[in-house]
C-alpha cells in the first residue's frame, strides 16, 4: 500500500488482525476469542428462532463473527448469503397473491411456534386466551 493510497476501515482491520495473527500467542487468542464470542452468538440466534425477531439474523451474525478465523465458517456464510438471495429473488419475480400467499404461509407457521413454544414453556394457551378476548368472555 502507497503512503498516498487511503487506509479503508476494512484495510486497518486486516492489518490489525495480521499483527495479532503474526504472533503465535495472539493467533492462538484470536482463534479462541473469534470461537467463542462465535458460539455466543450463534446459541443466542439459535434460543431466538422460534420466537419473532432477528433470530436467524442473529445466527448469521455469529457465522460471519466465526468467518474471521474459520475457512469452513467463510463457506457457509458464502453458501448461506448465495442461497437466501436466491429465495428473495425467486420470491419477488412471483405475483402479488402468491407473495401474499408466501407471506401468510410464514405468518401462520410462525404463529404455530410461538403458539407451541408458549404453550410448552409457560403452559399458556395463547389461541384460547385470544378466542375468549374476541368472544368477549
């Protein structure tokens, strides 16, 4: 890199993790600290997925944390960012019912595990409470 070329964020991080990487003891704890924080996340994303929210999102943060260090997470990451552009793709060259369609599909299955994980949890039946709500009971 030239002195006149400017240093880009993604440049300064490299070069901060090459410094860290050129050090076997520093490689070591950038392997360990990248796993773990990793793990972290992924187990938060993985708690939240049945439940409406970024879970997936979240999953995917943790892989692309692990993709710092690991060649296999990068992979995944490469597959998994291929794969769900590809379904968004497919799904906005569909018609408005069938996105409509889609869309409700995903509604009524999310539903059905937040319905369920409730239920198992905390042993509440939301779909009753919210038939005697409308019932007016």
């Amino acid at each position: 890199m030239s002195q006149s070329e400017p240093l880009t964020e993604e440049r300064s991080h490299r070069g901060v993790l090459d410094r860290i990487r050129s050090n076997p003891s520093g490689h070591l704890a950038l392997k360990i600290g990248v796993g773990v924080l990793g793990a972290i996340v992924v187990a938060v994303g993985i708690v939240l997925i049945p439940f409406p929210g970024p879970g997936w999102a979240i999953v995917i943060l943790g892989l692309a944390i692990w993709a710092i260090e690991f060649h296999w997470a990068r992979r995944l990451l490469h597959f998994t960012k291929k794969h769900v552009q590809s379904w968004t793709h497919w799904v906005l060259r569909q018609s408005l019912p069938m996105r409509a369609l889609i869309g409700t599909a995903g509604f009524i299955f999310i539903s059905a595990v937040v319905w369920l994980s409730v239920k198992l949890t905390m042993d509440v039946d939301l779909a009753a409470l919210t038939w005697n709500f409308l019932a007016g009971a």
